[in-house]
C-alpha cells in the first residue's frame, strides 16, 4: 500500500513541484535578460541624445559668442570713432539699442566699470568714486 500512495500521490507532486521550478527560473531568466536588453537599448539611446545635444549646444555657445564677439568689436569701433558718445547719455542708450546690446558695460585696463547703460551698475560706479 506504501508504495502505492508514494507511485501514485508523491512521486507526482514531487516531479510537479521540480518541473513548476525550472519553468519559474526559465521565465525569470528570460525576464532578466529581456530587461537587461530594455535597458541597455534606452541607456545607448540616452546616451546618443546626450551626445547630440552637447554638441547642439556647443554650436549654439560658438555661434552666441560670434556674435556677441563682433557686438563688442562694431561697439569699440564706434567708440573709437566718437569718443564722446560715453558722455552723452542718449547718444549712450542710441548707441545700445543701435548695436542690439541688452546693456553695455565699459571697464577700464584693471576690469573696473567705467561706464554702463544699465542703472544698477551707475549706482555701484557712483558708490566706488566716493
């Protein structure tokens, strides 16, 4: 009878468990790989979009140091030209809107600001002469 149950109850359950065992690692494995792969493809492409938008931003910093280079270059041209429009103050705000600055700043050899177009540096530039 002993053998019976074990042939018939036992043996069964015990195969049923091992086979239900190796099916739960194989899709486990499966879905290990399946997310190691997901995510290996989203970080290259993470990756690749990163490296686009440096070098997109790069040529934006090139291009908006051009441009502010050749501002300051027509800038002190005009100066050079017209040494009186420092003094002048509508000249000063004709010359900034002319040369398309958002405000124009003017130091000396040591990096101080001379002259400035915007209020809050005039309030510094009074508040260092005294």
């Amino acid at each position: 009878m002993r053998k019976s149950i074990y042939k018939t109850v036992v043996a069964p359950f015990i195969l049923s468990a091992v086979i239900i065992y190796i099916a739960f690692y194989s899709v486990g494995v499966v879905e290990k790989n399946y997310v190691y792969d997901a995510a290996k493809e989203y970080l290259s492409s993470l990756a690749s979009s990163i490296y686009d938008n440096n070098s997109e931003y790069e040529v934006m910093t090139d291009k908006l140091c051009s441009e502010y280079e050749l501002k300051a270059q027509t800038l002190s041209i005009l100066i050079s030209q017209l040494p009186k429009t420092l003094s002048e103050d509508m000249t000063s705000e004709e010359l900034r809107i002319a040369s398309g600055a958002d405000e124009i700043m003017i130091s000396d050899k040591n990096g101080i600001i001379i002259f400035s177009t915007s209020p809050d540096s005039e309030i510094e530039l009074s508040l260092i002469h005294i």
